[in-house]
C-alpha cells in the first residue's frame, strides 16, 4: 500500500512526476486475452488490507467472494493476517477450499496467523514439492514465499512477497528476491505481489529485475481500488515469454472490498519451458 506524507506541499517538480506517472499508467491490461489451454494456467495477487472494505467495514466474506470472482489457479494474497498481536489470520481457510477449491500452501508459525509477514498463497489443484519463508531486508519486517508447485499445466515456481514503504527497503529486497528466485531444476518462475513502487523506468527499484524478469512494463494501476492511479501490485514471469497476459479484476465487489484491485495474469508454461530448452546445436555439444 502506497503512503503519502501529508505534511509538505509537493513541489511543482514533485507534483508533475506523479501525474506524469499516473498518466503512463493508464491501462487496465497489458498482452493478447488467449483462452487457457492445458499448458496455461491464470494466477492472481491480491492485497486484501486486511479484510478492511473502502468502507472501513471489516468483512473477510466480501474478500472471499472477489477471490471466487477471479476463480484462480493460484492466488498470492498480502496482508492476510492482522496487523498487531497475535497477527491471527482474518480469512475463513476451509470456506475458501468448499467456495472456491482453494488450498493453502502448508506453512510453519509461532504465531496464528494465516500467512508469513501476511504473504499466503492459494492452489486449486497440484502438489506442493518445496516451500521456503524467506525475510525480507529493511526497516519494516517484510518476508516473501517460494514454493514450488507441480501443476496440471506444468512445474512452477512462485515467488510471492509484499515490499516496503521506503525505496531504498525496495531496492535491497529486490535484490534478496533475486537471490532466492532461480530454481535447481530450471522450472519457470512468477515473481508477484503488491511492490510498492509507483515508479516507472529508470527511477524504479523493479529496474533491479531486468533482464531476468518481465515483461516491466506491463504495468496496470490496481491502487487505489476507488479509481486505480498506481500500479503496485505486479507480475512477473522467467522466462520473460511464460506470461501471456496481464489484467485487473475490476468489478463493483472488488472495488469496495479493499483499497487494491486484484490483478491476474495468464501463463504458458509450455511457452516458459521452450525458451529455456537448449537447442538441437546445444544438445549436440552437450
């Protein structure tokens, strides 16, 4: 979730890249609307704010009917647990599985949240191989996930995360995320989750990614749901080919039932798994 200070005037400096970067934002999505085959599969990112509506209402059920909206293969959700004490988990898992066939990825707590540093992720159907829960560089406690899942439509690796509030916090997670990315058995990775970068181009900390990860500039405003300026909340695929399109979940539910918009994407992994098999010159040597 993007904050801003509201304790100084923006220059006119300040004022102008913000609306130049809102006006470079503008799309609601980004690559051709193909039809899933067996070898695709749609993934969505979520930040749920905790249950919390932009009618500060709190009503985890609405949250639950915007997933069973998007009907996902998997899901990566932010923000799944509350804030302070016991940061108990606000979702109701087993109405998730019975309404929309979704799992959660098995994780290891000494708290009763949900999720890790409020990161969880969802699958309709595959096995869980591995899981990692990883934290996150910066002043804020962030962490992300890596779980390797076998798919009906192929192997992948997920790496879900929420980032930080300062640039310079995005910046050495990005490069952490980097780190813990890349897979031993060379499975295509998605990179996902609210980033809190508005940022595009040269100035962004997501730069970090090139050019291992994309497509970058396949950015849609997802925040604020009211009426959607910043692209926040992103996805990214290795190689950059696995991801076929990117889209918002925009409908009057989702609209009202937090302060971002899902955003989901359909991948090929037969797409992923070609540009990373050697070819026939590269075999021969081998």
């Amino acid at each position: 979730m993007l904050r801003i200070k509201h304790d100084k005037k923006p220059s006119i400096r300040q004022f102008g890249t913000l609306l130049a970067s809102a006006l470079r934002q503008e799309r609601k999505s980004f690559g051709a609307h193909v039809k899933g085959g067996e070898e695709c599969a749609l993934i969505a990112s979520y930040n749920i704010h905790k249950g919390i509506g932009r009618d500060r209402r709190f009503d985890p059920h609405r949250t639950l009917t915007v997933i069973k909206e998007i009907k996902p293969d998997v899901i990566a959700l932010q923000e799944a647990d509350r804030r302070f004490g016991d940061r108990a988990g606000i979702l109701d898992l087993e109405a998730l599985k019975r309404e929309c066939d979704l799992t959660p990825v098995p994780l290891k707590f000494s708290q009763g949240g949900h999720g890790w540093h409020g990161n969880l992720i969802l699958y309709r159907h595959g096995t869980v191989t591995d899981i990692h829960q990883v934290d996150l560089p910066g002043l804020e406690p962030r962490g992300a996930l890596v779980v390797d899942l076998d798919l009906p439509a192929g192997p992948l690796r997920i790496v879900a995360a929420h980032l930080g509030l300062l640039r310079r916090s995005r910046t050495l997670q990005i490069a952490t995320l980097l780190s813990i990315a890349k897979s031993t058995d060379d499975r295509p990775v998605l990179l996902m989750g609210d980033f809190n970068e508005w940022r595009l181009g040269h100035r962004s900390a997501l730069q970090g990614l090139a050019p291992a990860f994309g497509p970058l500039h396949a950015a849609i405003p997802s925040f604020p749901s009211r009426f959607p300026v910043w692209a926040l909340d992103r996805v990214f695929g290795y190689p950059q080919n696995l991801i076929s399109s990117v889209s918002l979940h925009d409908t009057p539910l989702a609209r009202v039932a937090s302060d971002h918009l899902p955003i989901k994407a359909v991948i090929d992994l037969s797409a992923g798994a070609a540009e990373q098999a050697p070819n026939a010159d590269e075999q021969a040597a081998a």
